[in-house]
C-alpha cells in the first residue's frame, strides 16, 4: 500500500459529515462570542467603575486586558488548531472563555475582574482561529466561500455592534456582572451542540508549537499598550513611559527574529510574501484600530455627554448594529459586481467620512443631530470593507496554514483594536479639560478626527497594495 506522506495531507477523523449549516452555526456562534465580548463592556464601565472603585486608567484595561491575550495569543491558537485539531481548540477555547466569564462576573476586586478579562482572551484566542478555518476547510474557494465569509462577518460584525444594546439592558435591568455571566448559558450550549455536530480536521506532520514566539509577542504587545497607556498621565518622554514603550517595540523585534528561525514557526513568514494576505491583514489591522474605538467613544459619549443611562445607550446603537450586519451582508454581492479591492476601498473611504462627520459632536450635541448620522455611516463602511479583507487574507494560502491565516485575520484586527484605542483614549484624554461634558466632548472629537485621517490614508493604502482579483462567478450553477 502506498503511504501519502502526513506532511502533505489534511487528516479528517470523523464518522459522518456535518451538514454545513451546522459548521456554520457552529463558527458564527463562537465568533459572535468572541467580539461581543470586546464591545460588550464598553456601556457597563461607568458601572464597573463605581462598584469596584477602578480609575480611568483601570478601565482601559477592562478591555485591553482581553484584547491583547487575544490578539497576542490568536496565532499560537490557530497554529495549534492546525496540529492537535481545529474542533478540540473549539471547545477547549470556548471552556476556557465560559469558566472566566463566570469567574469575571463572580470579580470582588477590580484585580480578580482584570484576571479574568485576561483569561477569558486566552479561551478566545483558541476558540477564534478555528471558528474561520471551520469553514475555510468545509466550503471551497469561490462564491460559495465567498458567502459563508459574508455571514460570519456578519455575525461577528453584529457581535460588536450588539454589545452596547446587550450591555445596556443587562447592567441597567440587572447589574454589570451579567454583561460577563450571559455567556456561561450560550457558551454551554454552543459547547453541547459543537462537541455532537463538529468532526475533527487538522493538518499532518509534527506537533510542534512556537511556545518563545507567543510569550513575546503577547509580551510585546502587552508592554507596548501600557506605554502608551501610561503616556496619559507621565508624556511620551517620561522614563516610565519611554521604558515600555521601548521594551515593547524590542519584545515585537525578537519575535520577528525568532520566527526567522523557528523551524515551525507561530506564524510563517512565508505568507507574507502573498501580497493579498500582506495588504489585507495590514489594512485590516487599521480597520481594528479605528472601528473598535468607535463603539468605545460613541457608547462613553452618549453616556458621559448626553447623560444617557445604560440602556439607552444601548437602544442607540441598534441602528448602528443592522447596518454594519446588513452592510457585511451585502459586500459579497457587491464583490461580485465591482471586485473586493473596490468594494474594500469604498467601504474605508465611508468609514473615514463617518468618522470625520463624528468629530463635530459636542457637549450640547443630540442623538439624531450628533450621532446617528455618522455612525450609520462609519458602520456601513465597516461591514463593506470587512468581508473583502478577510476573504482577501486567506485566499491563496497553503492548506496547512488555513488555521494561522484565519488566526492572522483576528490577530490584525483585535491587535489593532486594543493598540488603537490605547492611543486613542491617550489622544482624546490630553485633550479633556473635565469631568463634565463641556470637558470630554472636546477629547472624544479629537480621537474621531485622528480615526478619520487614519482610515483615509488606509483606504489609499488597500487601492494601491491589494491586489486586483479577479471577480468571482455570479452564481454557483
């Protein structure tokens, strides 16, 4: 009997093949999970504040902390998933984010919060990956992907978008803590249903992970983000500012030199020399450092300016919410008729318009003359360009990396995300003369006019590096 070597095989153990609903239930579940968790604190923070005594600075790390274990964990999570099984990360992922999230509603202290904040982005960093690769291995490549992508961008899109609603009615109808412990129920049963409907899927070869390269770059991330963190109160120059700052950038440096050399590298160099998966992550980075912080600044500004209470700050952004999930909706088709560079390009260029239109809210501003404009806008961007990027970052890599692509995807994002609003609250506070609202309107506007110069030069950015691909066939026949 021929032999095929392991190297070049996917191992599929499995009895049956799950219907591609179920994998796709599966996968947007967990993703929804995963970005609702970045977004979902954000109306609960005046509250977490008060009863656990934190300070501003602490309540940054409310979501930094999750943020950056994710982002820093994400391509040791995809990574392994490719190796030990994409369904056993799944749910060793979504046990992990289950328990932390009850452990963190449980908090005492504002440290036993930040633990478990820090944990629960351990579980998701394994749980992410695989929620993408799922379907990356089930559908191929072309149309039918294509869709399967839209949707669960759509539901991770929904994710962040729901978090202020589901925020607000928890912390308002019951308490902050149930912002975190309404994920112990849905992950239960996301977890029953996975563990019956997933078969396993990993690649061959040799169970080696790159243990050096995730602690530096989790390390460097982590280090980078409190620099800039710290900037806030000290100024860029400051010794106790400069140090992390620096160490952070000479942490991220090693772990480029250490994946040089590994011989099963975190993250493999080589898919960076795939121009669509260079550009995508780059501007999907960008997109994560931008669109997380709107929903950051929008549900504070609603909350601290216009005094609004937590659920209705919540109930604002639901038309912030259908349109960044009808908008990912309708990107593949879009795609089709104007091709994903177009389609990406046009959605950053909308996102930078919103974002600019954002920056003019002020202290005495109103919901439907200050936000609701904009923010349909900067949503309606997000979802347009999200789809083709992501598409974009994992069309083309080897069969045996869909697990670090996909892991990539999430890690640009959530890097971003966490990195992003660590310079933007820095920016918006410097600008602050109070507590009131004639004191914070001003900060909030300056981070939305850097967020529009940022996206706008990123828009530039995809037109000019992603590659134009070729446009995919209207309808599978």
């Amino acid at each position: 009997m021929v032999q095929v070597p392991a190297a070049s095989r996917i191992s599929t153990a499995r009895r049956r093949t799950p219907p591609l609903w179920a994998v796709l239930f599966a996968a947007c579940a967990g993703q929804f999970l995963v970005v609702l968790d970045i977004a979902v604190v954000n109306v609960a923070l005046p509250s977490m504040r008060d009863d656990l005594g934190m300070s501003a600075a602490g309540l940054q790390w409310v979501v930094n902390a999750y943020t950056i274990t994710f982002a820093g964990l994400l391509l040791f999570g995809g990574r392994a998933g490719d190796l030990f099984g994409r369904k056993r990360l799944f749910l060793i992922g979504l046990a992990v984010f289950t328990l932390a999230s009850l452990a963190g509603g449980l908090a005492q202290e504002s440290w036993h919060l930040l633990a478990a904040r820090a944990v629960q982005g351990v579980g998701a960093a394994a749980l992410a990956p695989s929620t993408l690769t799922l379907l990356t291995v089930s559908v191929p490549e072309g149309p039918a992907r294509a869709r399967a992508i839209g949707t669960w961008t759509a539901v991770g899109a929904g994710g962040g978008a729901a978090g202020g609603l589901v925020g607000g009615v928890l912390t308002e109808g019951l308490s902050w803590r149930w912002v975190l412990l309404v994920n112990v129920p849905i992950g239960a049963v996301v977890l029953l249903a996975a563990a019956w409907w997933l078969v396993e899927t990993r690649t061959g070869g040799r169970r080696r992970l790159d243990v050096p390269g995730a602690v530096l770059v989790t390390a460097g991330l982590a280090t980078l983000a409190y620099g800039i963190v710290e900037t806030e109160s000290t100024g860029w120059g400051a010794p106790s500012a400069l140090v992390p700052l620096l160490g952070g950038l000479a942490l991220l440096g090693a772990f480029l030199a250490v994946e040089a050399r590994a011989p099963v590298p975190l993250m493999p160099l080589r898919l960076f020399r795939l121009p669509a998966v260079a550009a995508a992550n780059t501007a999907m980075f960008v997109m994560g450092a931008t669109m997380v912080c709107s929903w950051y600044f929008i549900t504070l500004y609603l909350q601290n300016v216009l005094l609004y209470s937590p659920i209705a700050a919540g109930l604002s952004c639901v038309p912030h919410s259908l349109v960044i999930v009808a908008a990912s909706k309708v990107a593949p088709r879009l795609m089709v008729w104007a091709g994903p560079r177009n389609v990406a390009v046009a959605g950053c260029v909308m996102a930078a318009a919103g974002y600019l239109w954002q920056s003019t809210l002020h202290a005495d501003g109103t919901y439907l003359g200050t936000v609701l404009g904009p923010g349909l806008l900067m949503m309606a961007g997000a979802g347009l360009t999200a789809t083709p990027l992501a598409s974009a970052a994992t069309t083309g890599a080897p069969t045996e990396d869909a697990g670090i692509a996909s892991g990539l995807v999430n890690m640009a994002r959530t890097m971003g995300g966490s990195l992003g609003l660590a310079v933007l609250s820095t920016v918006a506070a410097a600008r602050m003369s109070g507590p009131g609202p004639e004191g914070l309107a001003p900060g909030y506007a300056l981070a939305f006019q850097l967020g529009a110069a940022v996206l706008a030069v990123n828009a530039l950015f995809i037109l000019l590096a992603l590659p134009r691909a070729p446009r995919p066939a209207r309808k599978d026949r």
